[in-house]
C-alpha cells in the first residue's frame, strides 16, 4: 500500500505565523507531529508520503502514486480537509482520518472510509489488524488512554525541515486539572502520561542528527503535570544532552503552578527553556470559579508571571473573555492586566464550547448552545450565547483587540517585558538567515511600517539597554506585524 499521510492547511490564524514566517523564509511554524507519528506506526514496508499543506501542495501526481490517504488534522483546518477529502474520493482513493479534528467532529465527514479516532496507538493496530483479514470497519474508537511509553518517535525523514521554524516533541499527554471549555481531557484524559527520559534523549537524538539545530517545542498540554519525574530524570537529563553541542532552545506549556516552584524554573532555565505558555484565561476571580480553573484562583497571577519572566521564561498567554460572569468592565481589565503583564504573545479569544467539554453539555442543557465552534480562537466568533448579549461581547473584543495590538500599546508592552525579563541561558546564535530577517524587518517596518516610529524606538533602546535581547526584539516587532495583519483580515480593526 502506497500511503499518502495529508495534513490539511490552517486559514490564516493568530497562531499560522503566516506573515512573521515569511521574514524568516520558513512555511509553517511546525510540522504535523501526530501525522508523522502515524507513519511510524504503519507497516515498515509501505512506501509513505507526507504532504503538508501549509508547505506545499497536492499534486495530481501524488494522488496518483498513492493507494490511500491518512489524513489528520485540528478543527481549524476542517475547510482544507473537505477539499483533500474530495480530490482523494474523486481520485478513487481509500481515505483514512484520525486526530483531534475527526475524533471531536466525525459526523461533519461523510466520504471518509475509516474513521480511526482517538489515540492511535489503540485504534489503529485494530484498523490494520482488520484491514489485513479484508473486513476493516467504518469507526475505530476508544475511550482508553495509551501508554505513551510505548509511542514511537515521528518519522521526521518524511519531511524537509527547512520548511519549519520549529520542530514538536511530545514528553506527556493529559491534565490533572479540569477547567470547564478545555478539551484536554476529553482527548487525552486526566492523568499526566508520561514517556521516559530515554525516549526523549532519543527523539531529540534523532531530530539533532539530521540536522536540525532550531528551537523545539515541547507538545505538552501541561509538561508539568508530573514535576517529581521532571525534576529527577528528564531535565537533568535534557541539561546534559545539551552540554557540548549547539543548543537548542526548547519552549513548551504548563499551568500557572509553575511560578511555585522557583528550582523548577530554575531547572527548566537551565536545560535550555526560555518561553512557556501559561492558560491565564482572566483576571476575574468569579469566572475563574465559573468555569473551574482552581490552579489560578487565590493568586496573585500577575506576580506569577513576573516570577517566571524573572527566572528567565518568557511566557505568552491564552485570555478569554465571555464567561457567564464577566460584566463590560472585563475588557478595560484585560487590557490592563496583559499590558502590565507584558505578556507581549496575547492570545485572546472569545469563550467557545468545545464538544466532549463540561461547558458543551452545560450549554446544550441551557439552550445557549448555537453550532459548532469554527476552530480559530481569535476570530471573534463563538459557538455559545454570552450572558453579556453576542454584540456586546464582540463589540467589546473588537476594541479590546484594536487596542491590545495597536503598534502604541504592542511595543509598549513589549518594553515592559524587555525591563523585567531575565537573560536566557539558551541562545540561538544569529545566523545568515535571520540577518536577514533583521534586514528585512528594517525594510517593510521601519520604513513602510505603520509602526516605524516604536520599530526605531525599541530598535535603539534594546541596542543600549539589553543588547542581549537584541534578537529577540526584532522577533517581536516581526510577530507584531503579523497579529496586526490577523486582526485586519478578520475585520477586527
Ligand atoms: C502543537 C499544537 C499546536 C501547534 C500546531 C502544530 C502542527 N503543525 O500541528 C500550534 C501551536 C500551531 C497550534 C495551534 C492551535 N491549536 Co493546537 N495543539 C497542539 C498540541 C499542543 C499538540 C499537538 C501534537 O503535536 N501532539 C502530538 C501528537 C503525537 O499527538 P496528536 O497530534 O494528537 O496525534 C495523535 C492522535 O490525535 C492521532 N492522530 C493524529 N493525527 C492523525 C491522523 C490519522 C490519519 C490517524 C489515524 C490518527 C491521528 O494519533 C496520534 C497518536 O496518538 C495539541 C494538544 C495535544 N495534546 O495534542 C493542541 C491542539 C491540537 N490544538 C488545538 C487548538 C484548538 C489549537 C488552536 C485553535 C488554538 C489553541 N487553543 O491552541 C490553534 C489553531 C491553529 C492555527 N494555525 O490556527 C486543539 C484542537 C482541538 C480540536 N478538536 O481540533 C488541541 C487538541 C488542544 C486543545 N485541547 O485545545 N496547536
């Protein structure tokens, strides 16, 4: 069997990176780990392709080379993955999908053949096993979770690296928390597991030894869920793999407990992390309530994001706003709290009920529940109706996002954090290729650029005051050009 594996193309999003990619020549900020992940399970001996839609295209020819399609996917990609869908069926061939997309949404495809849902390191072996004897079903699902010990490292020959900014590598799967919107442990349940060290040191081994010397992002839905394995075993380890060679900056995500433990921070410094995620969500305690998220209740977040920043992780943050209890006033406090924050990466969305979620069913018993969700949190859109009245709520986010990402408020917020955050340990030595990206940069944004007046302002400033940090103000300038742009195309501005 000739297997085409499909990862479908992401509309332009907050999170595609679309137009910062372009001033580092990259297509897409990171390959398909789940797909890549499906290669290495199938049969040695199936010839396989990769065709990553946000680096290339499908061509007639690989459609027919291929004897069937695996295609994978999130719900933001759901448009693109119809389209592949069609042009498989109408080039005859089998198709096979899997991943978060089809396991949350698979009444929404009717031409897919098999349906192989979950994690696939439970499903599919049953798919294979059936499909060899000739009797292969329509759904494989499960409501198991996997040993991920057992997960086989992504097939990263099947792509060209160049392509990507960053690689992905997935150390746990599952939250211990249960915040009411997320789909987490929908997915992937309420315990953190685990791969071992050695997995890791292997990964990474094998990603370093073909080549590729860019920053890694750790997949985690929270790569602190278990901290006791962490501290003992994966980052002495991840500190000692990156001694005596070219290191590689690692980022990943985790919960606001972080700021906790300052020898964890520490650690995690030391073995090359300088950015972490952190699900902020708001600043108001009564939604915080609301929707469960308790790792964030009694604290006072804006300290612990400070914390982190001070030991030397940058963090970005996902907001939302829309809870039952947010009021008009939310807005202003957002808006404040991100710009004090200096949270420069913002991800603000409006709150969305994700099927398989504790807010999904509530919704549904309230009425409130209007369709589906569309996948891309920061488009301004919802599946729910808001206590606060739907105008009101986009209104408000319109606004909140015209101001949060205004050239004034951006790159004041990024010298916030410039002034707080402490030099990393890990640094990406500046190559050719992002010369000209601090070239380029100059051009299209500190000449034609709406924002030339803060482009030149921090450009000096971070020359005299934080050289160190030199590269990674030109980084920030390029990222907000492109949320500028993603908020012009969504008709936020
Ligand atoms: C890395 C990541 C990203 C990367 C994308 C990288 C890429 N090229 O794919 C970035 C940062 C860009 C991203 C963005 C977003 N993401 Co994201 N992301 C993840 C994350 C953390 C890891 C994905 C991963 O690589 N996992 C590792 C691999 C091994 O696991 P896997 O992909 O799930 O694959 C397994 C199974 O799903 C299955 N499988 C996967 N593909 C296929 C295909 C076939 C044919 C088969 C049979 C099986 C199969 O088998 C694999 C082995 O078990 C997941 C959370 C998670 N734990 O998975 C969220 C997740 C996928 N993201 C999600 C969302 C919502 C988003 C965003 C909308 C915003 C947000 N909240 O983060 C944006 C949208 C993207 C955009 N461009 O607009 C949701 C998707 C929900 C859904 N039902 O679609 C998830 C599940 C997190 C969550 N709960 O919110 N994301």
């Amino acid at each position: 069997m000739r297997i085409l594996l499909i990862y479908p193309e992401y509309p332009d999003t907050f999170w595609s990176f679309k137009h910062a990619l372009k001033f580092i020549r990259r297509r897409a900020a990171l390959p398909p780990v789940g797909l890549l992940t499906i290669g290495a399970m199938l049969p040695k001996e199936w010839p396989k392709k990769v065709v990553d839609l946000n680096v290339t295209k499908l061509t007639k020819k690989d459609l027919a080379w291929a004897d069937c399609a695996f295609i994978g996917g999130m719900v933001v990609q759901k448009e693109s993955a119809r389209k592949v869908i069609a042009r498989c069926k109408q080039a005859g061939l089998k198709i096979v999908a899997g991943g978060p997309l089809f396991t949350s949404e698979l009444d929404e495809f009717e031409d897919v053949d098999h349906f192989v849902l979950n994690e696939a390191e439970l499903t599919l072996p049953l798919f294979l096993a059936d499909l060899e004897k000739g009797c292969a079903k329509h759904i494989y699902e499960t409501s198991e979770f996997c040993d991920i010990r057992r997960t086989p490292a992504p097939m990263w020959e099947l792509i060209d690296l160049k392509h990507y900014a960053s690689m992905g590598i997935q150390f746990s799967r599952g939250c211990p928390f249960n915040c009411e919107f997320c789909n987490v442990t929908a997915l992937f349940g309420h315990r953190s597991r685990i791969k071992t060290a050695e997995q890791i040191i292997a990964e990474l081994d094998g990603l370093y030894n073909i080549g590729w010397r860019g920053p890694v992002f750790f997949v985690d839905d929270n790569f602190i869920g278990n901290k006791a394995y962490l501290k003992a075993h994966l980052l002495p380890a991840l500190i000692q793999w990156q001694k005596g060679k070219r290191q590689i900056p690692f980022n990943t995500e985790a919960s606001v407990n972080l700021a906790d433990d300052e020898p964890l921070m520490q650690m995690l410094v030391k073995a090359g992390f300088d950015t972490v995620f952190i699900g902020i969500e708001t600043p108001n305690e009564e939604s915080l309530a609301e929707c469960n998220k308790k790792q964030n209740k009694n604290r006072n977040l804006l300290e612990s994001v400070k914390r982190m920043q001070r030991a030397g992780l940058q963090v970005t943050g996902g907001f939302i706003v829309g809870f039952d209890s947010d009021t008009p006033s939310i807005f202003q406090r957002q808006i404040e709290f991100i710009q004090e924050s200096g949270i420069v990466t913002a991800m603000v969305g409006l709150l969305n009920a994700p099927p398989g979620t504790g807010l999904y069913a509530r919704m549904r018993e309230e009425g409130r529940l209007i369709g589906l969700m569309s996948g891309d949190n920061v488009d301004g859109t919802t599946n729910i109706l808001p206590k606060m009245g739907l105008d009101a709520l986009r209104e408000g986010y319109k606004n909140m996002m015209h101001h949060l990402y205004s050239p004034e408020h951006y790159y004041e917020r990024v010298m916030t954090f410039l002034r707080e955050y402490k030099r990393p340990k890990v640094r990406n030595p500046l190559d050719f290729q992002r010369l000209l990206a601090l070239l380029r940069s100059s051009i299209r944004l500190g000449i034609f650029g709406k924002e030339r007046f803060q482009y030149w302002k921090i450009f000096f400033w971070t020359i005299f005051r934080r050289p160190q940090l030199f590269a990674l103000t030109i980084t920030f300038a390029i990222y907000g050009h492109h949320f500028r742009r993603i908020c012009k195309s969504i008709n936020i501005q």
